[in-house]
C-alpha cells in the first residue's frame, strides 16, 4: 500500500476533563471531548482493517471531499462509495446526456488515496431519472435500457472499481421480490441479465446484490440467500452480496454473524456496505456507549468471517447522513460527531479490529499521574430540560483513598439540583461532590459511584479540564478542601504530594 498522501490525521483528543480532589488536594484528570481527527498514536482504521485482511470503507459525497472531511475520509478509510453520484439519476439525468462529475471526483480521490472503490448502484427503484420512470417501455426496450446503462457506467470505470452493487434492494420484508419498475417489467431474469451485463463490461470487478434489514436471518434474507443460491446454481455471476447495515441503537441482530456465514458458504463474498446506528436525539453518555458496542459487534461479525470483505459506514460524520433527513428527530448515526470528533464508535471499531490502546470514551478515561485515580462522568439519561450524570472515581493505585472529592466547573450554566451518594454543592460554575460518611475509601482498584440530577438550557456540553486540573490545587482553594474523612481524620495516601503540600 502506498503511503496516505494526506499523512496520517490530526490531534484528537483535546484534555477536556473533570478534576478530582481526593481527601484535600488530589487531582486527577479524565479524557473526554475528542476535537479532531485523530491524533498520532490513535488508532487508524484502514491501517488496523488491513491488518485483519479487510477494509474499511465510509461512503462519501463528492462536493464535501476538501478541507477536514477530506483528511478524514483519505487517512481513516481505504474503500469509498459515492453516496448519491454513481446512481442512475446522477450519471445520466436525460437519455443520452451523461454526467460524470461527481461520479469521477470520487474515483479520482479514491486513487490519490490508494483507496478501493465501492461502486454504488447500478439497478434500484429509487433515484431514477424521470425520463425512465415517466416512459411507457416494451420489456425489451426496458431490458436494453438497462444493459446499457450498465455497459456504460462498468466500462467507464473498467479496472478502477473493485466492487459494484448491482442489484439494489430487490426485495420486499417477506422475502419476495420488491415490484419495482425492474421486476414488473422484466420479471426476476432482470437481476442475472444485470449481473452478465456487468461482468461483460468488467470482468475483474465483484458484482454484488446489495439490500437492508437483511442482515440478521429472516424471511427477507431468506429471500436473498435462495436467490444468490439459484443464481450460483445457473452459473450466473455473483461474487458478494451486500448487507447494509441501517441499524438502530441497541439492535445488532444477534445472528448476523451466523447470516453472513450462511451466504459466504454458498460461495459468495459478503460486506457491510451501509453501516450506521441510529437513536433519538439528543444523544446521551449511556447510549453512545452502547453504540459503540454496537459498532463493535457488527465489526466483529465481519472480522469473524473471513470471507467478508470490510465495512463501509454510510457517512463517517454525522454532518454528512441521511438519518435526520427521514427519521423524525433521530441521528448520532455514525462514528464522529458533526463537528469531526470521533465518538465511541469510532473506538469500537477500532478495538474490534484490534485496538488496544486508550478507548478514548467516557467509560475508558486515562488515569492521573498525580494521584493514580480516574474519575468517569456519565449523563444517564437527558430530557428537554434536566438529566441525570453519574460520576465514577476509580482508585487505579496500590493504596487506599481515604476521603475524597471531586470538583468540576460547568461550561453552560447546568445546574445541580439534587445528588446521592455523594454530598453535592454548587456554586456558580462550580461544582464540588464530597464523599458520604459510608463511601469516603476507595480501596486499592475499588471505585465508588455518586450521582445527580441537573438542570439545563441550551445545551449539556460535559464539564472541561480546569487549568489546575493536573496539578496541586491553588492555595486560595484549599480551605474549601476538606482534608481526610468526614470525621477530620487526615488523609492516609502515600505519594500524595498535592496534600503533603497542603
Ligand atoms: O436511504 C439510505 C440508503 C439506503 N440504501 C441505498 C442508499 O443509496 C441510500 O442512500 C441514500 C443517500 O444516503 C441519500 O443521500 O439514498 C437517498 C435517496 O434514497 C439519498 O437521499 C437523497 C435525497 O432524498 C434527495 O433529496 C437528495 O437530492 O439525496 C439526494 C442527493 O443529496
């Protein structure tokens, strides 16, 4: 593989983080807040798929292939599907008048970027161009039109695709055939004219049938393994089917693994060729964890079968999906944020394919030098105007923590309105959590867990690193520290210098 022109991507994670003053002054800090690309010693997915013998792919829109998307999509992924300009309405909106523009922008980064291409589609129902649908055709004339636009399209970018969905979504939910202008047109035999089509016109490429909710077992799968199996059966070209992958929060079939091992026993590759996961906004702490266990398994569905190809996300950012556009107040869909930042998922991929550095989450956050604790802030839940946060301290050290609290400033005017298990006091900005009389040690490893219920406006952007985060309190804050356990007992934790000092 040739270097990445683009170089490898820039700083993520920015040291956004709460401070813990544990038993006086003990500060700690936790990861959070990514605010970029990702940095030198994050993970690099393309790099880690490659490792494990696949790819991993982001479908794209070709006006937005400049600036970050573009470093992004370059560095992160090395196959690429054109989101919209491939399709029939996009490459030839009158009859005989072709528009390759966006078609070749694709294709032209993808080779400045040693990236595979995801050829994206040739024969659906959608995105037709209305001199098609609008015509009155014989099945023949139907049938030609339709071979020709494939010997069109295949042969303009003949060795320059590695894959093609062919076929878009030919089914319906119970597995029979979807009555699209194809099928009632020209019957089920449109579907292996297509394919001959196709590989007349490439013979290297892989020709795929491609479709949604087919990615656990059930009546549509079903539908799609009984043709991919009758059409290997009269030696029509197939090499892959295409499972997309539109999935929501919580809800990776627990067969999928099993699905794809099925098809690829019939003798065909497969890929996830539309992955995103989508949930109701706004998006709390809890439910991008699970996304990114969600990401994690579907990725691990795939690493599992060895004759799956790769992944491809339909989108990297959730500034560029389809998901708000059709689904009523849902998004959060793909791996980074609309502001570029990676989300959970984004390490959830990365950890299935091999991953073994800082998760880079909520629930992973990095330890403090200082004081050998993490603390975890987690909103739980989020409504219009409160939500509920749960904070974890960890003692990550050999020693016991005895007495501790945790302070933190809020960036957007959220305000405490009623804690458990911790005593929890704000003022102005501030916050400060100061362990009950039953949970003030945290054992060597232990940890211990408080929560709150807030208020908020606006926004809940989660609180930032102080500057004095990382270090010893300043002296004008210390008499608000409560030295040792709520009984006045001094702290008994070797190697802390912060309350040495204090
Ligand atoms: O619908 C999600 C995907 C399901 N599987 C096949 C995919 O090809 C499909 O992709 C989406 C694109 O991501 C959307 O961007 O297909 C949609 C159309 O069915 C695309 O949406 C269309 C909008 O509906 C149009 O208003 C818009 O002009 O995108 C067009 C180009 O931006």
């Amino acid at each position: 593989m040739k270097p990445h022109p683009s170089g490898r991507p820039r700083g993520i994670r920015g040291a956004a983080a709460l401070g813990l003053a544990a038993a006086g002054a003990l500060l700690v800090g936790l990861a959070a807040t990514p605010s970029g690309a990702a940095d030198a010693a994050g993970p690099v997915l393309r790099d880690l798929a490659q490792a494990q013998g696949k790819y991993y792919g982001t479908a794209v829109t070709a006006s937005k292939l400049n600036g970050t998307y573009a470093d992004i999509a370059g560095s992160q992924f090395n196959s690429i599907t054109p989101g919209n300009e491939m399709k029939w309405e996009s490459v030839e909106p009158s009859r005989g008048t072709y528009n390759w523009s966006g078609a070749d922008a694709v294709v032209n980064f993808a080779q400045a970027h040693d990236m595979e291409v995801r050829g994206h589609t040739l024969v659906w129902h959608s995105q037709l161009p209305g001199w098609l649908t609008g015509g009155s055709w014989t099945a023949d004339q139907l049938r030609t039109l339709m071979t020709d636009h494939i010997t069109t399209e295949v042969g303009r970018y003949q060795g320059k695709i590695t894959h093609w969905d062919v076929v878009n979504e030919p089914f319906n939910e119970d597995g029979t055939f979807r009555q699209s202008l194809w099928y009632t047109k020209l019957g089920p035999s449109y579907i292996a004219d297509a394919l001959r089509a196709a590989r007349a016109a490439d013979p290297d490429a892989k020709l795929y049938l491609n479709d949604y909710n087919t990615d656990g077992t059930g009546a549509k799968s079903d539908g799609m393994y009984n043709l991919v199996k009758s059409l290997k059966a009269q030696g029509v070209p197939i090499d892959g089917v295409g499972f997309q992958g539109h999935l929501i929060l919580g809800q990776v079939p627990s067969t999928m693994k099993a699905n794809l091992q099925r098809f690829a026993d019939l003798g065909v590759d497969v890929a996830v060729t539309e992955l995103d996961i989508r949930m109701t906004l706004p998006a709390t702490d809890a439910e991008l964890a699970q996304q990114k266990a969600d990401y994690r398994a579907v990725t691990d569905a795939c690493v599992a079968v060895s004759r799956c190809r790769g992944v491809t996300v339909w989108g990297f950012t959730d500034s560029d999906s389809w998901i708000p556009d059709v689904f009523d107040g849902q998004g959060a869909a793909t791996p980074y944020d609309e502001g570029y930042r990676p989300k959970p998922a984004y390490y959830g991929i990365a950890e299935s394919l091999g991953w073994t550095g800082d998760g880079g989450d909520p629930g992973d956050p990095d330890p403090d030098p200082t004081t050998g604790c993490t603390v975890g802030y987690t909103v739980t839940s989020q409504w219009n105007t409160g939500f509920t946060a749960n904070v974890t301290v960890k003692n990550t050290g050999s020693s016991p923590v005895n007495g501790w609290q945790v302070a933190w400033a809020y960036p957007s005017g959220q305000r405490v309105t009623s804690g458990w298990n911790a005593t929890v006091t704000q003022s102005g900005a501030q916050v400060t959590a100061a362990n009950a009389p039953y949970n003030a040690t945290i054992g060597a490893g232990g940890s211990v867990s408080f929560g709150f219920n807030g208020t908020w406006s606006g926004a809940t952007p989660r609180p930032p690193r102080s500057p004095s985060t990382a270090r010893p309190a300043p002296r004008a804050e210390r008499p608000a520290v409560r030295l040792g356990g709520p009984d006045g007992t001094p702290p008994r934790r070797p190697g802390d210098r912060a309350w040495k000092s204090a």
